[in-house]
C-alpha cells in the first residue's frame, strides 16, 4: 500500500482552509487484514489521511508567504471523534481550516472527513516545523504536493 | 497569578506525562525535573494560547530574545541581565556567569507563569 492517503486536493485558500478526499477501495490492501469479509476503513487511517492534507497545506502557505520550506510533524492530535463508519466505496471529503499559524513556530487546524456530506471523523491537529533533512524528502514531498493539487482551485 | 500558576500545572500534566498534578512544584524546572523535550514547548505554547488566551514565542522562553538582545558573545549572563531576566521571571535563580544552556534546563513552572500573568495584564 503506498501511503499517500489524499487523492486530490480540491480547493486551497491560504492561511485559511484546503479541502481534499481520498477514494476508498475494495482493492486497498488495508482490507485484507481490516477486516477479513468485514471491510471497514481504519480510523487511524482518517486521522493520518487529514494529517497529511493538513501538513501539506501548511507547508504550502508558509513557502507561499515566501518562508524557507520546512516540514510540517504532526506532534498533537487530540478530541478526535469518530462519528461513522467508512467503507470500500466511499468517498471521504477532508476539511481543515486553520485555527492558528505562526511560521516559525506551529499551525493548529481543525479537521473533518465527510462522507455524503455528513461527519465521520472530526478533530483538532498541532504541526511544528522542521528543516527538512535532505533535499530527496524534499523532492518527493514537493512531487506529492503538486500532483496532488494538480487540479486544486485557489480561494484567494 | 496563583490561579494562573494552578492551571498552569495542570495543563502540563498530560502534555509531559505525568501521574498528576502533585508531581509539578512551583520550582519544578521544565527541562530539568520535569524531563520536556524541545517538542513539548510546542504543546505548551500551544496550550497556553488555547487555555489563557495569550501567545507566547518560543523565543521569549527559550532565551532566544536575550541571547540576540543582551547575552554578550561569551554566551554568559551578565550581572545586569541576570537581574532583568528576574525580573521579568518573578525570580532569583538567575546569576551572572550562566550560559543560554543553563538557563533553559532551569526554567520553572513559576517563570512560565510569570510570562503569562505579565502577557495577560
């Protein structure tokens, strides 16, 4: 399973909020084991799914705000409610808006993921910055990002 | 500032990973008894902007501010900025010939209170 759990990136407006989903799939391997004849999507799965719009997103607006890029660690996840159930077939519409962004420092979001437009999972996300290691982690974040948001509107 | 104080420790205990509010003291330092980690001052900054309502940088308490403003290129507190930093920290556990390293393992709940009382007013 490769773990890019964000399939697009569907709207971004900056320092505010990005909208995104992922496609659930009977084919995900996650199923085999999660569980065998009673597929149901993890929700550790939507929290890291949100995460990694999240942290994108973040990543984006400070290199957009013309800051040096930084990586974006998950580093606090908390009152995460899982609300309903996520299955192959679904299709999990991920919101983050941006309760705080200090650059230098940290972000905060709240996040949910919708299906058919009502809450499965909701919570609150703190990302602290770091200098990225090496220009390879770089590269591939940045390959994910524009791929993700190849068809991504921009709300200024 | 000791209702300030109490819900300071209280906030810190699960974001350190402690048993309970009896293992914080006022002069509990934050590094040094209370073992929190670089990480940890991300959730405490970001604690304190939730639960008191006022940001702090993290420079203002990792001494980042004083080191570019006052610590001469020694990297040693002088007499009149050890006096400045107890001032600002309601304390007097700050003494000339300290480094920035030193000053940081010893930083107390009651120094993090005095910030946010002081940010608050």
């Amino acid at each position: 399973m490769r773990f890019y759990l964000v399939d697009k990136v569907t709207e971004m407006c900056p320092g505010k909020y990005v909208e995104g989903y992922k496609c659930v799939s009977l084919s995900d391997d996650i199923f085999n084991e999660h569980f065998p004849g009673s597929p149901i999507f993890p929700g550790t799965l939507i929290i890291e799914g949100m995460a990694q719009l999240s942290g994108l997103f973040l990543e984006w607006c400070r290199t957009r705000a013309g800051y040096p890029p930084r990586r974006a660690a998950l580093t606090l996840v908390q009152r995460v409610k899982f609300r309903g159930m996520v299955t192959p077939g679904d299709r999990l519409v991920y919101r983050a808006d941006v309760k705080c962004l200090y650059p230098d420092e940290y972000g905060a979001v709240k996040v949910k993921a919708l299906k058919d437009g009502r809450v499965c999972a909701e919570g609150e996300l703190l990302f602290t910055f770091l200098d990225i290691a090496d220009a390879g982690m770089l590269e591939v974040s940045d390959a994910l990002m524009k791929f993700a948001t190849r068809d991504a509107r921009i709300v200024e | 500032m000791q209702d300030i104080e109490a819900k300071l420790k209280e906030n810190l205990v699960p974001i350190l990973g402690l048993e309970s509010v009896d293992d914080i003291h006022s002069d509990s330092a934050l590094v040094r008894d209370l073992g929190a980690e670089s990480i940890d001052y991300i959730e405490i900054l970001y604690m304190i902007e939730t639960e008191f309502g006022v940001k702090i940088k993290i420079s203002e308490i990792t001494m980042n501010d004083y080191g570019v403003e006052g610590i001469p290129e020694d990297g040693r507190l002088t007499a009149e900025l050890a006096a400045q930093l107890n001032r600002d920290f309601d304390s007097d556990q700050f003494k000339e010939g300290q480094t920035t390293a030193d000053i940081f393992q010893i930083f107390t709940v009651h120094n993090l209170a005095a910030v946010i009382s002081k940010k608050m007013s």
